[in-house]
C-alpha cells in the first residue's frame, strides 16, 4: 500500500445519508453454491426492497467478472483477491446509504470473516444452503457436468472447498422453501 496516500472525509455525514434514505444500510452477504439460488433470492429480495422505496444495488458474482474482477481466475488465490474487492465495493455502497446485495458463492470461511470485520455491525450473511444434488440438477450454466467430466478445474464442491457458514445471521434452506418465501425471510430479518 502507498504512503502517498490520506482517506478524505465527506462533507454529508453517515447519519445524513441514513435519514435520507429512511432506512440503515446494510450489506446482504449471500453465500452458498453455484446453482443454490443465490442471485435468484438475491433479485427477489432486491426487488421487495426497491417497492419498500429502499435504495438498494445488487453486486452479482458474474457481472462483476465482466468488468472489476475480469483479471480474476478461480483458483484460490484469485476466489480471495475476488472476495476483497467486492468488500471493498460493497463497503463503499453502504457508506453511501445503500442497502448492497452481494451473490458470490464466497466459499471460504476466513474470506468471509474478513468481509464481515471490514463491513462491521452492517454485515448481514445470509447461507443459501441447498444441497449439491439440487444444485446438480439445477445446474443452469452446465457447469457441475463440465466439472464432473474434468472441463472445469477449481469448482466449488466439486473439486475445491466450500466452507459452509457456522453462524449465518439468515439461513435459507431452498431444498424446503420457495424463492418469494426465502426473500422474504431475508427482508424480514433485516427491516425488523
């Protein structure tokens, strides 16, 4: 990190931009494997909050490999380099007063740790867990059968980790609910 470098402050306050928006920010930190429900959950949940007149952004795991994190691969070195700069991004949406999804399968534990210190009180993760067999079938970018046949190197659960979170604030079982119940489960926890 450079020495050359000072944090300025803003002239609208944290507090300004909370009343403004009528409501505290928040980072919904979406976890669980490709395939569990993640970015579906993640736009319903978006959407109820917009008709609440929420301000909210979504940070979905491929679109921001479109364009941020396009120098990314999916090794582990590159999984955490991906986490941190999402935290970074979600982290500067919330201090503006947003309400920032975030849909990243985020697979490791320490990862997501880190994301949670720098996010503080605000961090809110919500465990897609569904199991691999319904993430399987699911499979909408037939990624679990290129990883099955050895196309796909490094893929989550299937031939690299995912740590399941111990704790989440918000535990989403998708294999017993569906998408509009699970959204709102997640609204309710965060605007309760």
């Amino acid at each position: 990190m450079s020495e050359n470098i000072v944090w300025h402050n803003t002239s609208v306050s944290h507090a300004e931009r909370t009343q403004l928006n009528g409501h505290k920010p928040a980072i919904l930190w979406y976890t669980g494997l490709s395939g569990s429900g993640k970015s579906t959950i993640a736009n319903a949940v978006d959407r109820k909050l917009y008709e609440r007149g929420c301000h909210t952004y979504l940070l979905d795991g491929d679109n921001v490999r479109h364009g941020l994190n396009k120098d990314l691969g999916f090794g582990d070195n590159d999984r955490v380099e991906n986490i941190r700069r999402i935290t970074e991004v979600a982290n500067l949406f919330a201090d503006a007063g947003l309400i920032v999804g975030t849909a990243f399968i985020s697979p490791f534990k320490e990862d997501r740790a880190q994301a949670r210190a720098l996010a503080g009180e605000r961090f809110i993760e919500v465990f897609v867990d569904t199991p691999i067999e319904i993430c399987e079938q699911r499979d909408p970018k037939g990624l679990y059968k290129k990883a099955r046949a050895g196309e796909i190197g490094n893929f989550t659960g299937i031939s690299s980790p995912y740590e399941a979170p111990e704790s989440a604030e918000v535990h989403l079982r998708t294999a017993e609910m569906s998408v509009e119940q699970a959204a709102q489960v997640v609204v309710d926890y965060l605007l309760s």
